[in-house]
C-alpha cells in the first residue's frame, strides 16, 4: 500500500508531475490564450477606433459625398472655404464670446463692463 512515505525527503523537482500541455490541446496552453486575448484587443481599436480614425481624416480631404461612390483628393480645400469666409470667421467670434473677458448672455448678479 501507498502512503505518500517514500516521498518525504526527496527534492521538489525530483517528482514528477504531469504535463499540462500532454493533458490538454494546444488552444489551452497559455501561450496560445495570451495571444487569442491580445489579438481581441487588437481587432476592437483596429475596426472601432482606427478605421474611424483614418477614415475620417480621408473623408476630410476629399471630395466624398453621402450616396455617391465617385470621390477624388482635394487635399487642404476643404479648409480654406471656412478659414477665409467672413460668415464664418463672425460666427466663430460669436461662439469664443467678445474678447473682453465678459460672457455674451448676462448673468444674473454680474455686472461687466466692456471695454469700447
């Protein structure tokens, strides 16, 4: 009969133990488990964050339209039309509020007063 005697006094690494990867297929090995998570992560910021990314850069630079395949490069174009536009200029204006440091709607119990 086996009572586990004969093991005390040997060295750990003296006994044997079973392989795990013996036992089990390759899709267990942990090697193979790191590889499958991090290639999950990897997928989910290519398609959700990248792709978006570096697509909207391209829409952004050329002629795309929604519903039509045709599109050609136009590079800064894009840009220049509200950099250069009054309209826009003076709506961006309205939007950062007047230089003065006073907010555009009143605040009740402020008073400011503007510089002319």
């Amino acid at each position: 009969m086996n009572n586990g005697h004969e093991l005390v006094g040997t060295r750990a690494d003296s006994v044997a133990r079973p392989r795990a990867s013996s036992r089990a297929g390759w899709f267990h090995r942990e090697s193979v488990q790191g590889f499958l998570w991090i290639a999950a992560a990897f997928l989910y910021l290519a398609f959700f964050i990248a792709y978006p990314f570096f697509m909207s850069i391209y829409l952004s630079v050329s002629s795309a339209r929604v519903g039509s395949p045709d599109s050609h490069f136009v590079g800064l174009q894009n840009y220049t039309l509200p950099i250069s536009s009054s309209t826009s200029r003076a709506s961006i204006g309205k939007i950062s509020g007047p230089r003065s440091g006073c907010p555009t709607a009143p605040i009740p119990g402020r008073t400011c007063t503007r510089a002319a």
